[in-house]
C-alpha cells in the first residue's frame, strides 16, 4: 500500500515538474501597464489609467484568473461593505456603474498554442464573455510577460491591447 502511494507521489511529482518546465506562464503575475495601439500605431499608454492594478494567475491544473482596475477608483458612498447585502442598493446607481467600469475580472480554464495562450472563460465581471475564448498572444522578457490582445474595437477605433506583468517571487 505504502509503496503505491510513494509511486503515485513520484508519478503526480514527475508529471506536474514537466508541465511546469514546458508551461512558461505558470505563477502569479502583477500588472504593470497597459497599452492601447491604434491602426496608425499611435500607442496610449494609459489605455487604462495611470498605473492600474491587477493579478493574473496561471495554474499547472489548467486553470486561470485575471482581475485589473483603474488605480484612481472612486471608493463608494453608502453603505456598501459588500455586494452580498441588500445595503449595496443604497449606493447611488452611477457609483456602482463607474465602479463596474473600472474593473475587470474573469477566470476559467486555458491553453497553450505555440505564442498563444487561449482563456476558456467560465466566469466573468462583463457576464457576455462567458463562455468565450478569449485568444492572447505572449511574449516573454526575463521577469515580465506581455499579452496582446487581437484587435477589437473600442470608442469605435480597432485598437489592440498590450498587459504587460511581472511575474511574482515566492
């Protein structure tokens, strides 16, 4: 029984350290900027304000979360500790929209394909990209990670995003 276990460990062991070593985005990352580029490649680089905050996580199980937000967010007036409460309807409906504006999240499963990493949504902030693919293509630069989105379009101008992470110490 015992030496079972032990082989099952080894197997578990071998198989995760392998992942690992072909997996380059494994770990949590820190946001550092994120880009807008237009056609004329004209780059903004405060697509998202001025130094925005996030975390993106990428696990050897296959599964992945994302959230970022503007760091110059309004904090809330009311009574609004939680969004589990029926006190969050007391907050004026124009902060809960600025607040939803200003932050993005999702999660769900992912793959890998060569330079690109494709996010399997199962959750999501906006609930339209559930159930969606989100493709990114990545590049790698020592400590940092830089994700490019395809083009979409935003204020009615295709731009592509480009999140840029550091990748955190344990």
């Amino acid at each position: 029984m015992l030496s079972s276990l032990y082989i099952s460990a080894i197997t578990n062991y071998l198989i995760m350290s392998n992942l690992y070593q072909n997996n380059p985005l494994l770990g949590t990352w820190k946001l550092i900027s994120i880009k807008a580029i237009l056609p004329d490649g004209t780059v903004n680089n405060e697509a998202f304000g001025t130094n925005p905050i996030g975390y993106i996580t990428y696990t050897v199980e296959g599964k992945m979360m994302v959230m970022f937000s503007k760091s110059e967010r309004q904090l809330l007036s009311g009574n609004s500790a939680s969004p589990l409460t029926s006190a969050i309807h007391s907050v004026p409906i124009e902060e809960r929209a600025e607040a939803f504006s200003t932050f993005n999240s999702y999660a769900g499963s992912y793959t890998l394909d060569g330079d690109k990493v494709i996010h399997h949504v199962e959750i999501a902030s906006i609930p339209n990209r559930i159930g969606k693919n989100l493709t990114r293509t990545f590049t790698i630069n020592e400590n940092q990670v830089t994700l490019k989105t395809p083009p979409s379009r935003s204020d009615d101008i295709p731009k592509i995003f480009e999140l840029t992470w550091e990748r955190i110490k344990s």
